[in-house]
C-alpha cells in the first residue's frame, strides 16, 4: 500500500474504505463477512474508512469490528455529522456522542459535515454556535481533523472551501464526472489551500464498471495493457497528485484485492498522452448517450433565480446513463438539501444564461425538458417535505 499524506503530514492510504456497501442479509449486516473483509484491508494497509450517521449500521458494525480486533489504534475513522436532521447545538451533541458510542471509541479521526452543499448551510451552522463547538471538541481530542463532504457545482465548492480553515474534504470525482460535480476545477482550488482531498464514487456506483457501453468495453479491451475499467479509473485518479485518497465500497475480496494492488503499484504522472486518448475516448462513448451536451463550465451561472443550471442538467444526464431513479435523488440531493433549493422550476425563462453558454446549448428549452424528468409529483412533495426535516 502507498500513502499520501494529510495536512499535518499523517500517512492516509492512498485506498480508502467506504463503508456504506457492507452485505447485507434480510436486511442485517453480514458482519462475519464485513469482519473478514475489514481485517484483510487492515492486513493490506488500508487505514482510512468511511462511514456516516445514516448509513445503516456501519458506524455500529465497524465499531464492533474495530474493538474486537483491538485495531483502533492503527486505523483512522471518518464519520460525518447529519447537521441537515440537526436544529440547535444540544442535538448535534447528542448525534456526536452517539457516533462515539456506536464506533466505540472515544474520538474520531476526521469528521465531516455531511453534504455541506453551500455556504449558506454553513453560515447558519455558524450561527448556531459550531465553531465553538469545533474548537473545544478538537482542543479536547473528540475531534482530530474536521472537514465537509459535498455534492453540488464548482463554484458553490470553492465558496465552501473559502469559508473555513477546513482540515480536508470528500468530493465525488472519477473521469466521467471530471468538469461535473466539484470537478477538476474544485480538486484544484481544494489542493491550492493545502487541504487533502477524499474522493467518493470513482466508479459511479460501480456503473463505470457495470453499465459501460459496448465500445467502452471494447476500448478497454483492445487496448495492450489490459486493465479492468476499475483499474483504469482508480489509476486515473492516483494518477493526479492532488488526489490523497480514494473511497471504494468494497465488499468482495476479489475488489480489495484487485484495489489494493493497483494502490500499491502506480505512480502520479504514469498515465501517458495514449492513456489519456483512450479515456477520452471512453468518455465520448458514454456521453453519447447524454441528452445535453454540458461541459459544466459554469459560464451560464450565476443564475438570478437560484437555478442549478450545470446541476440540473447534470442529473439530467446521469438519467441516460444510470436511469432515472439515480438522477432524480442526485437532483434532490443537490438541489433541495440546501438552504435556499435551487430547482429548475424557479426558472423564469429570462435567457441571461443562454447569452454566455459557449456551447450554444438552448438553455431554456432543455431546462424545460429536464424538468420533466427529474421534478415529476414525488420530487414536488419531497420539495414541500424535506424542509420540515432538514434543518439549514
């Protein structure tokens, strides 16, 4: 296993376990198989893993796993704090103490506001009282390093990113989402602060491996050095010295294994001009089934009705590609889990975007057709409900 290095100069495994993908059986976490899986990644040198509040079980099953091995000293924990189900300081107290209780330990290694998507949602945690909160948990030890995972644009990312002296942060980023999401550009302006980077979904849910096109598959396997899709997305990845670690769902031992070897044998800078041709390649095969031809350059933002416009059509692409019930929670999520949604239905039809799209793309009329898909009667109601959970 390589290792890059945190902002204080701690050694991360280049390969990090997330641990949101655990087997299940009738519902339950097979946590003899979860154990065996663990214990082997440990063996390999994997010592970051990632679990969160929401995800059912894992925070209990790694923390029995963790004390039962007697490993905790040897592997970092990164949690993430629900603050959207939060509505004062004493709430989040009690999910971060019952975070503790759950992993069985008596601090966390990297803590994350989970799905800090905009700063709006951080300047209301502020007034809340969580820098305070964060000092005397770090000055205690409770909290190591503190951080923010993210979903939403660039530009919303790199505000989040200048609104706090964060420890580090989780991006989803993986080839095909290279100007999506935070993209390249937030990987850039994240690294330029000095903050390591956490990056989820480098196979898209393991639709970069599984839902590949025809001449996706057959690019990669005509090509002479015969890696897996998997093996070519994690080396692009590592591949960018920017990029400290990189999460993967492992729940076979074929996955770690494969994972683990590829973390142990490449270099930044490896790929060559032919690697990069053969992705782009890639990439064109799966985004020609896109409906918009978003590069999400952002030139079309800022919106004067708050419209998620790369976002949108984003998500709207991902239905394509991943179908619609993927694209319409990552709308959701990217749109109405922040303090002020950003739906396409705010759209007045005023054109100002359409006058900067290098792309020429007829905003307004595929906005129109995006809508359709992702904002039907379940996304109107989740629109009127979520508001009453989420706290912002």
């Amino acid at each position: 296993m390589q290792y890059r290095t945190d902002k204080y100069g701690n050694k991360i495994s280049m390969l990090g376990y997330g641990c949101m993908r655990f087997t299940k059986t009738a519902g339950a976490i097979d946590m003899d198989k979860a154990e065996k899986e663990l214990m082997a990644a440990c063996k390999m040198g994997v010592n970051y893993y990632d679990t969160a509040y929401i995800y059912g079980g894992s925070e209990a099953a790694i923390g029995k796993i963790f004390e039962k091995n007697g490993i905790r000293e040897k592997i970092n924990i990164a949690t993430k704090l629900p603050h959207y189900l939060m509505n004062s300081m004493e709430s989040i107290e009690k999910c971060f103490q019952e975070e503790l209780s759950r992993l069985r330990t008596d601090y966390i290694d990297y803590y994350l506001m989970h799905m800090l998507n905009d700063v709006k949602t951080w300047e209301k945690l502020v007034d809340m009282g969580i820098l305070e909160w964060i000092r005397q948990k770090k000055e205690s030890g409770a909290i190591r390093q503190i951080g923010f995972s993210y979903h939403g644009n660039s530009e919303s990312f790199c505000k989040v990113v200048d609104a706090y002296d964060w420890d580090f942060c989780q991006i989803q980023y993986n080839y095909l989402d290279e100007n999506a999401q935070a993209g390249r550009k937030g990987l850039y302006h994240a690294a330029a602060k000095g903050l390591p980077v956490i990056i989820m979904e480098p196979l898209r849910g393991g639709k970069l491996v599984s839902n590949l096109p025809e001449k996706a598959k057959k690019l990669f396997a005509e090509h002479p050095k015969k890696y897996s899709p998997a093996e070519w997305a994690f080396r692009w990845l590592w591949n960018q010295p920017e990029v400290t670690c990189v999460l993967s769902g492992m729940n076979s031992m074929e996955m770690l294994e494969e994972n683990a070897r590829v973390a142990s044998e490449c270099q930044v800078g490896e790929f060559t001009e032919e690697d990069n041709v053969l992705l782009a390649q890639v990439v064109e095969s799966i985004n020609s089934k896109m409906k918009v031809g978003c590069t999400g350059c952002g030139y079309c933002m800022p919106c004067p009705m708050n419209v998620d416009i790369p976002g949108a059509f984003a998500a709207y692409n991902v239905s394509a590609v991943d179908g619609k019930q993927e694209a319409w929670y990552e709308h959701l999520r990217s749109s109405v889990f922040r303090k002020d949604a950003t739906s396409i239905s705010n759209c007045i039809g005023c054109g100002k975007c359409e006058k900067h799209c290098p792309q020429g793309i007829r905003i307004r009329e595929e906005l129109k057709n995006a809508q359709k898909v992702l904002e039907g009667p379940i996304y109107k109601v989740a629109k009127k409900v979520v508001p009453l959970f989420i706290r912002y």
